[in-house]
C-alpha cells in the first residue's frame, strides 16, 4: 500500500466540496491504490456543518481514507499538505461589482498563500477554484515564493468538459470520440472554448460544424453555461464543478489520456505571445505528476483575437490586485 497523501481542502463545508470529498475519499482522484489524509479547512461559523460533513465520510467506510482533519486554522489545514483545492470564497453578492469580487477574494488567496509557504510541502499542487480563480491563483503565487509556481495552477477543466458535451451533442457523437478540445484564457465570460484542433471521431471537428456554430453558437454557450445553471438552479455549478476538479488533479498527477490533452490554467511561459506570468488555460498534456502546455497549433485570426481580449482582462485583473502581491 502506498503512503497517504494529504490533501488540503478549502470551502470544505460548501456546495463543491458536497461532491467532491466523496469522490477523493473513493479513489477517483487520485487513484483506486492511494490512500489520502483529507485535511478540511473552513471558517469558524460553517465548522458544525463541516464536522457532519466528516461524519458522512466516515460513515462511508471508503478503505483509502486514512484519516479527517477538520479545522478553522489554515496553518493545521495545509500542515504537510501534497495536493491543495482551493474551493472556499465569497460568492458575488447582488450589486457586487468584479472588481470588488476580485478585492474580497484576493485577500483570502493571499492570506492562505502564506500559510502554504510555511507549513505545506515544498512540492504541493494547488488547483484553485474559487473566483476569479485565475488571478487568485496568481494572487496565491505571489505570496508563497518557496513553492514552484508552475505547481499553482487554476480550474478551466468544467469549461473543458462543458465544451466536449455541446459538440459531442451537435455532431450525435459520443463524448469518448471528441477529442483535442482547448479553453483558452480566463475561467469567465471571455474565456476562448476552441475547436480548430478538436477531433471528432478521428475527423477534424471542423468538418463536421459549421463556423458560424463554433463562432456564434458553441462559443457563447460553452462561455456563459454558468450563468446558465445558476438560472435554472438558483445556485452556481456544484456537482459538474466537483468533477472537473477531479478531472483536473487526476490527469495532472496520473496523466492525460493517451493521445489527448486537456485544459489548465498554468503560469504563461510566453507560449503563443501570452504575457508571460499570468494564469492562463492552455492545452497541456500531463505525465507523471508534470504538465506540459502543448506547441504549435495553427490558429484562426479570429481565435488569436479572442485569446488576446482574455489575455487583456487577466492582465486588467493583475493591475487591480497588485496590492496583494
Ligand atoms: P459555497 O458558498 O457553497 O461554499 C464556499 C465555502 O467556502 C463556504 O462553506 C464558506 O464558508 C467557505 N469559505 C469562505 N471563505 C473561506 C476561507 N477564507 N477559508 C476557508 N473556507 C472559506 O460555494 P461553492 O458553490 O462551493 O463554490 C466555491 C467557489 O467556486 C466560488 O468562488 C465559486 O464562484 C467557484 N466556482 C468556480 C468554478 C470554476 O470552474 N473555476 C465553477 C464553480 C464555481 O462557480
């Protein structure tokens, strides 16, 4: 049996974390063969919720977990920790502007940045989820310099899998055969859903959709399908979220799937004229726990124009929280 990783996790007394705690306990993240230590951080009010959280993973008897912690003090949270989800931040309020999201939970992604410095392993990956997740990733970076920043990465992969479901359904393919999907960008509204390398079925996705689809029709849908669930569920993507994150940690640490890549928001090493620094989705492809943002794929002028839009509002995002680096 190998030895448990622990894995820190934020908002643990959340929506996600209702379904994504079960899912890591059960081996789906990790692995059918790695044992875990969940080490579950939220704030003070939301503990007795978090401690009967805990009681229903107990009461799952999963052999992997080894063991809970549950704690309002992020200093025992991340103590030791492999793997950190950042899950736990404000929702926007009504009349909350982005800037002030950004402000709000900025802080909280700088605080805890500096306790992950302190306390976790020097080699943790961090998957940050809570919004805007790109800049709170970097927010995150910025205050942990003993962590390798390729490691502080951001969630596009529910974007990911959103966009493989709406051209698997155009086409009446089935979601296995579309492959090579790409998010580009920022987890918002400019994100760029892509399919100019997408296969379907062994066939360039291309062939199959018309442009005006993939310019006026998957784009927008892909991009705005959370603003779409909160309106027919009254509460934002929990269960779908949960997933990519598995998704997310899984193909990182265990490799994407043979022939595939997938999308992740990782620090810009420059890679197709992105400024370098900001955490921006890419298409990447992942073995033995590395990622590596795949190279020279052909791009229509009206993809490289979106991607630059995206790129200015993570560069907008930047300025504005430059106070908490
Ligand atoms: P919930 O409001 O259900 O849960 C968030 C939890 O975080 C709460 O229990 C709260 O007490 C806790 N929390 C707040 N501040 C904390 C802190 N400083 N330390 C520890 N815990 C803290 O939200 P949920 O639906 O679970 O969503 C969580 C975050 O994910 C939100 O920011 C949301 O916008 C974001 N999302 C990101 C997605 C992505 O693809 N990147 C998609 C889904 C989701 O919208």
């Amino acid at each position: 049996m190998k030895s448990p990783l622990r894995v820190a996790i934020t908002g643990a007394a959340g929506q996600i974390c209702y379904s994504l705690l079960f899912r890591i306990a059960s081996g789906e993240m990790l692995g059918k063969d790695q044992p875990v230590i969940l080490q579950l951080l939220e704030i003070t009010p939301a503990m007795k919720v978090l401690d009967a959280v805990a009681m229903e993973l107990n009461d799952c008897a999963f052999p992997l977990l080894h063991g809970i912690v549950t704690t309002d003090d992020s200093a025992v949270a991340f103590k030791g920790a492999n793997i950190a989800l950042m899950v736990g931040a404000k929702p926007r309020g009504p009349g909350m502007e982005r800037a002030d999201l950004l402000k709000d939970n900025g802080k909280i992604f700088n605080t805890l940045g500096k306790v992950i410095n302190d306390v976790a392993d020097a080699n943790i990956r961090i998957c940050v989820v809570g919004n805007p997740a790109n800049t709170n990733a970097l927010i995150l970076s910025k205050n942990a310099p003993k962590l390798n920043p390729r490691n502080i990465t951001a969630l596009t992969r529910l974007d990911h899998n959103r966009a493989v479901f709406q051209l698997a359904e155009k086409t009446g393919n089935n979601l296995n055969d579309v492959t090579h999907m790409t998010i580009w960008g920022n987890h918002s509204t400019t994100q760029v859903p892509d399919i100019s390398n997408a296969m379907v079925a062994g066939e360039a996705a291309t062939s199959k959709v018309d442009n005006e689809w993939a310019e006026n029709d998957f784009i927008p849908t892909v991009a705005k399908r959370g603003g779409a669930v909160i309106a027919a569920r009254g509460s934002s993507s929990a269960a779908s979220a949960a997933n990519g994150i598995i998704d997310h940690v899984h193909d990182w640490m265990l490799g994407t799937a043979e022939g595939d890549w997938a999308s992740m928001a990782v620090p810009s090493d420059g890679s197709y004229g992105i400024a370098e620094g900001i955490i921006f989705s890419y298409p990447v492809t992942c073995k033995d726990g590395e990622y590596s943002i795949v190279q020279g794929l052909e791009l229509s002028d009206f993809i490289k124009g979106k991607i630059k839009e995206s790129e200015a509002e993570l560069i907008d995002e930047r300025e504005t929280c430059s106070d908490l680096f």
